[in-house]
C-alpha cells in the first residue's frame, strides 16, 4: 500500500487517536521507512525524553505567555481577544509534513464541537508557512485556525520548542521534511508537541507535552477540564 493509502485507512477508522498513532507508526516504520532512517528519529526521540526538555514546559497553574499571530490569511489571531470569550485550547502543531500531526489535528476537528459547545476556542500554532498553513487547513478539513509562528518564538515562550541534532537533518530531507523549506527559515527547531487549556484568567488549567511526537492525549481529555471552567 502506498503511504496515502496507509493514511487514509487509519484515519476513517474508528480507533481513538492513540491507536490510530500506533498504527500509523508500525506501518511507517514496517513498510514506508528505512531501518536506517527509522534508528535515527528512534534516537532522536530517546535523546530529547533524556534531556528533560518536557520539564521546561509550562504546566497547568502557570501565567499563559499572550500571543498575536497570523492565520494562514494574514488575519491576526490574538489570545486575548479569544480568552475574552471564553477558554483557549492551544495545540502546538508540527506541520503538514507530519501524518502524526495531521491525524492529532484530524482528532482535534472530530472533537470541535464538544469543545466550542462548552464555550472554548480551539487554535493550533506552527512555525510553518502561510502556504503550507493553507495546505494543512484543506487537506485536514479543520474548521479552526492555524496560526504562524515564525521561528517558534511562542513556542520558546511555552518552553516547548527545541533544536533538532544535526544528524537528523538529512534524514528529515530525505523523508520529505526539509524544514528549512516547510518553515522559511533555517533554525531547524520544532515545537514539541503540546496541548493546553488556558482559562479567562489567562493561567493554564490542563497542560500535555510529550517529548515523543508519536504520543498525544485524546481530545476527550480535555472535556472534564472545560466543564468545570464552564462551573466557576
């Protein structure tokens, strides 16, 4: 099967998103992969968990850095204006070239409704382009705004953005991720990928950073934390 075939059936399957990871991750590294190529982002990840870079993150009872980004559009999205409505829920999203990410943000579409009915706001954040923005937006059919954050200065802000190692590099090119491409720029970082809910108060009420980019927490997580924001 090609790796678009591979994509397609794992996402209109009806496995909550871990599984639909998992899957995706023994068919990448089984059929669509190299050994070589699989050992280095193996690495990677194994390194970035040691380093205990995820510590650095902000977490939940923490003061929410404010931010101003443009959508795909050049329309500014801003925190604040959103968090005068009601809760944000921030995801922190790698980019169009990453089918772990697509299919977070897939998952994150399919709980859209759940999450604005208890009256929150849903943005992801990406150092990518605006094009590539645009590209994401359509081929996940998301209904919520992908914001640039140009060489992860917002990320850096949440403490989840990190630099990737030399010798991935040319494996991430290889695999069709050139980040000086994707980005617009040549800093080779990438956030982390990281999910939170920010109350009005602008402090941070739920907060999910995995240093392994093939983990991610269920939307459905979230849900008992926008309940109770809704009670205060």
């Amino acid at each position: 099967m090609s790796f678009q075939e591979i994509f397609t059936s794992i996402t209109k399957s009806d496995m909550p998103l871990q599984g639909k990871l998992d899957a995706f991750k023994t068919a990448f590294e089984t059929q669509l992969a190299p050994k070589e190529a699989v050992d280095v982002l193996h690495r990677s990840i194994d390194e970035l968990i040691a380093s205990g870079a995820r510590q650095n993150a902000l977490k939940a009872g923490d003061i929410a850095p404010a931010f101003a980004l443009p959508d795909a559009d050049g329309n500014l999205v801003s925190s604040r204006d959103l968090l005068a409505k009601g809760p944000l829920v921030v995801t922190f999203y790698r980019g169009v070239w990453c089918p772990y990410c697509n299919i977070d943000l897939q998952a994150l579409e399919a709980a859209r409704s759940e999450i604005e009915a208890r009256g929150a706001t849903l943005v992801a954040i990406s150092q990518q382009t605006a094009p590539n923005t645009r590209k994401a937006v359509r081929q996940n059919n998301l209904g919520f705004p992908i914001v640039s954050d140009h060489g992860g200065e917002v990320g850096a802000e949440f403490g989840v953005r990190w630099v990737l190692p030399e010798y991935t590099r040319h494996v991430h090119s290889a695999l069709g991720a050139d980040l000086t491409q994707f980005n617009g720029e040549d800093s080779w970082t990438l956030p982390m990928p990281a999910r939170y809910v920010i109350g009005q108060d602008g402090i941070i009420v739920y907060a999910e950073v995995n240093a392994d980019y093939t983990h991610r927490p269920e939307p459905s997580d979230m849900l008992p934390i926008l309940d109770r924001l809704r009670q205060r």
